[in-house]
C-alpha cells in the first residue's frame, strides 16, 4: 500500500499533465479545485459570454441592442453585442464587417490594423488589434456608446439605444484609442467583442483587455463550465533566436526610424517573458549580417537598423556600393535617414529588388552567412521577422525569368518549414481584411499601391502573410507606425508562449485561469514589459508564460481553470 501511495504522488508531480492524471489515490479522483469566478451571460444569437470579476456591467441597453455593456477600471469600456447574422458568412467576413464599419464611421479621422489572427476555440472566432485617431477627444464610454449605435447592435446598422451607460467623473478624454475587437459566430448566430482605452493607457490595460477578448470567453447558450486542474514543473528560461530582415530601399526612411524606436520596448518585452533571446539583422538586398552579428545589446540592435558603423567597426556596402561609407554616420533620426546622401551614412542605398524571403533563405541554407557561421543555437525557438513596405520580390532574384513568372517558391517545402521557423512580417495590409496588399494607414495616402512596380497582380510573388501563416507565423501593418511597437510586443508574446512546455490540456475561459507556485498564487501581468512577477496567457498557443522573475526549476506550478463543456 505504501508503494501505491507513492507511485500515485511521483506520477502527480512528475507527470506535468492535469489532475485528473496526478490527484487519484487509492483508486479515489480528487475533484478539480476551481479557477477564479467568472460571470455568465447569455447575450442572444445563441452564445454565453463570460467576463472577469474585474469587469462590471455600467448600462443597461435597451432594443435594438441585445448584449452586454462593461466597465473595468475607470478607463476600459467593452461590449458584447450580438449583430445580424446576415452580415457575413463565415467568422473571416464578420470580423472584416466589423473593421470595415470602424473604419469608415464619420468619428475616426485615421484608422491602423495592428494585427488580425484567427483563435483555435471551438467556436469560430477572430481577434484583430485595431488603433483608432477620432476627431474629438473623448472618453472610452462615449466612444463605446458610440460604436454600439452605429453598427454593433442587433440592426447592424446606426441607431439610437437608449439605457446606456454615462461617462464617469475622472475617465480619461483622448483623441487615440486602442482596440481589441473579436467576431464569433456559429451556423445561427454572430456577436461582437471589443474592449477599448485610450492609447496612453494601454501599456497598463493591456491584460484587463485580454482577459475579455482574447478570443476564449465566448460558448454556446447551455453549455456548463467545467473546472480542470493542470500541474507542471517550472522550467529554465527559453531560448529564442531572431532574424531580421529589413527592407533598405529609399522608401524605408520612415519604417525603419519607427523600428528603431521599438526597439528598446521589444527588449525589455523579451527581458520580462524571460526569454534568452539574441538577435541579427541582414537586409531585403543581401544575407551579409549587419556588423553587430547575433546580439543582446539594444543599442547595437538599433545601430544595426540605422546604420552608423565606421570601418572599423565592420562598415560595409550593399548592393549599390561596396564602401563602407554606405553604413557609417547616421545620426539616427528619421530625418537623417531620409535625407542622407550616398557618402555619409544612410541604410537606404539597398536594391530595389526588396526580397527579404529570398535573402533569408539564401542565408540560412548550406554557405549562407547565418549557417556557416553557425550562429543559430540548439534547442532555441528560431524565428524570421520580414519588415518591407513592398511586396516580395523573390522572382527578380531566383532565376525565374521575368517578373511576371511564379516564384520558385513552396509555402509548404522551404527551409523555414525544414529548419523549424517562425516567419513574421510587417508589411503592407489592407485595414479590413488584414489580407496583403495596399497601405491605407497614417504613412500612406489612401490606396497607395505597394507592390515593388510589378506589372502583373501581387499573387506572382510570394506573399509574406501566407508564409507566415504557413509556418504558424503572422503578419501586421507596416502602413502606420503605431504597428511597430505593438507588433513587436505580439511577438515577443508567442515566441515565449511557443518556447515554453506549460500547455493547458483544456482551452480555458481565460478570466477563469488561476495560477499558483509552490501555492502561492500569482497575478495575471497587467502589463507585461514591466517585469512584474506574474503570468501571461496565450490564446494562439494555449499556453502560461511566466513573466518577471523566474522560479527554481522543478517550482510546482498549478493552473486551474473552467472551460465551456
């Protein structure tokens, strides 16, 4: 009996797996012990939403309004709406739907898409990340109270709705908002979720937001909530290797200024996921690594991006020059950059033939400068981020003939399949669909055309967003600077999340998720370049990620949660 006892504890902490696997005794189950409480709604359309006990409803809508109106702190304001069914036919052209009736309402004077992926739920569902400039300052209530009278009702269309909630004394009046918005729907139904606060708040709401719509708080209409129990022991810091491969042509002045000044949030955001993490930089014109090689250092990063070695240092040309004076002397500010004359310094000397897909793989196969010099560590998550305002121009350069001829490309047999990496790109995005295509956003004019001058349509080139896809990548736009940081930050979140081993057996209500170390437990990261000690979750990879300061490998850690049944 004592060796029973003792095989079932070592199988309960040795195991990793939930408790149903780590809590039997005796040939007696241990029920799973809750997660944190979560309240449910049903909002119409057939579908439960749940929120956290940090959200409160702050309105009571009335017809043709059929959902929830929500309140967390004093500067998030979120809505769960149910919308007509007929706007869209799948979970894609709902979330277009909606994107499209933000962007084209009188109230917002510019509009930038930052992200747009699809959840792994049960439900279909989209979550995009959106940044909105209106026309007059305002708070988070009259810009909710506004979008849910212009479509997010049940007319999908404008109308007036009374019972909704009035602005609180002491919210924050902004002209810049950052949204989430998600789209879910079923054969019989479609709602909308968005939770939105000014911009110079969102560093810090940022987890309040995503406890609401990351894409994980919505079921069917008499589904019962679940609780699982998922033990793990905590692991080293993961490692996590980067490439980037920046567009250097002349009309890169601007995104590559806005990159640089990332840069440093990129870093701490890595730093505070506790990821060992190097990066090296080659350009969209050759798979030469910039003279700062695979680095740590945030300046020598951002050296990389602008320019400024001497000869000394390693200065050399690109494919329009050979001298080193093509890398040296950048002051390092955007008018510098835009500016800069072919003797003192510019990055922006590179060919026109902007193909960073084919630079990074020439780089990576057998000869190429990453691969011979063995730069890339083992056991590392690897990853290949793409920044260009163009399209891809990998035919001008594979020796397919004209540019009108198909790539020799395979989105599904290429050497960041084989090599297991990442692909990201930061590239020109249509604001609705986030499909690839025309910049729209505050850098561009509407409609502006960026497609390296091809003479035939974008789909003879190989298209970063379906790399990206295909590798289990993404893609924002580049067309707004306000992408960058943003993005960056999305991605320092799924390399961790993909590095690290804590997997849920379950796809939680993540509003339900409690975390505890050795017991005690932890706080869900509000905002997560901080350092605070705490955790993250991931939707897209349905994992934890531990933020701030590590515990001793081997640290029990517990994550209990609920999830729709």
């Amino acid at each position: 009996m004592i060796f029973i006892l003792f095989g079932a504890l070592w199988l309960g902490h040795c195991r990793g797996s939930t408790s149903a696997d780590s809590s039997i005794l005796f040939g007696v189950a241990l029920a799973p012990e809750a997660g944190n409480s979560v309240t449910t709604s049903d909002i119409g359309s057939g579908m439960t939403v749940a929120y956290p006990k940090t959200y409160e409803e702050d309105g009571s809508p009335e017809d043709p309004y059929e959902g929830l109106s929500l309140s967390c702190g004093e500067n998030i304001r979120a809505f769960a709406a149910a919308v007509p069914h007929g706007s869209a036919t799948d979970v894609e052209g709902l979330l277009t739907w909606a994107l499209s009736n933000v962007s084209s309402w009188g109230s917002v004077s510019d509009y930038s898409l930052i992200s747009r992926n699809s959840i792994d739920v049960s439900i279909p569902t989209e979550v995009a990340s959106i940044e909105l400039v209106v026309g007059s300052s305002q708070n988070s209530t009259t810009l909710r109270n506004g979008i849910m009278e212009y479509f997010a009702n049940t007319t999908g269309a404008s109308t007036t709705i009374d019972g909704l909630a009035t602005p609180t004394p002491g919210e924050t009046v902004s002209d810049t908002f950052r949204l989430v918005v998600q789209a879910s729907r079923t054969e019989t139904g479609s709602v909308i979720l968005a939770a939105m606060t000014p911009k110079s708040l969102f560093s810090s709401s940022e987890g309040c937001m995503n406890a609401f719509v990351d894409g994980t708080n919505v079921g069917l209409a008499g589904q019962t909530l679940l609780p699982v129990n998922d033990n793990f022991a905590s692991a080293a810091a993961a490692k996590a290797d980067f490439i980037i491969a920046l567009d250097n042509s002349g009309s890169m002045s601007n995104e590559i200024y806005g990159a640089a000044q990332a840069a440093l949030d990129f870093f701490n955001r890595m730093k505070s996921l506790n990821l060992d993490f190097q990066i090296g930089v080659i350009t969209t014109d050759t798979h030469r690594i910039r003279p700062g090689g695979f680095t740590t250092d945030v300046s020598t990063f951002q050296k990389d991006l602008l320019g400024g070695w001497t000869t000394g240092e390693g200065g050399w040309g690109t494919s329009k020059g050979s001298g080193p004076a093509y890398w040296m002397s950048a002051s390092g500010n955007e008018t510098s950059i835009d500016n800069a004359s072919d003797t003192d310094g510019t990055m922006l000397k590179g060919s026109g033939a902007e193909s960073g897909v084919y630079w990074a793989e020439q780089a990576l196969l057998p000869g190429g400068t990453i691969e011979s010099g063995s730069f890339l560590r083992p056991g590392a998550q690897k990853s290949v981020i793409i920044i260009t305002d163009e399209s891809d121009s990998y035919s001008k350069l594979d020796g397919s003939g004209s540019n009108d001829d198909a790539p020799q490309f395979s989105y599904s047999d290429n050497v960041f399949l084989d090599q297991g990496f990442t692909v990201y790109g930061l590239v020109p995005l249509n604001d609705s669909t986030g499909l690839q295509g025309d910049c729209s956003g505050s850098n561009y004019a509407s409609g502006t055309p960026n497609w390296s001058g091809l003479s035939a349509t974008q789909s003879y080139e190989v298209n970063i967003r379906s790399l990206a896809l295909a590798t289990e990548g993404s893609v924002s736009s580049i067309c707004a600077d306000s992408s960058y940081a943003a993005f960056f930050n999305q991605i320092a979140d799924s390399v961790a999340a993909k590095s690290n081993p804590y997997f849920l057996s379950a796809t939680p209500i993540s509003s339900s998720l409690k975390v505890t170390m050795n017991g005690v437990e932890l706080e869900r990261t509000g905002e997560p370049a901080s350092g605070q000690t705490g955790y993250l979750y991931n939707a897209g990879e349905n994992k934890i990620v531990l933020t701030g300061t590590l515990p001793p490998t081997g640290t029990v850690l517990v994550v209990r949660y609920s999830y729709f049944n």
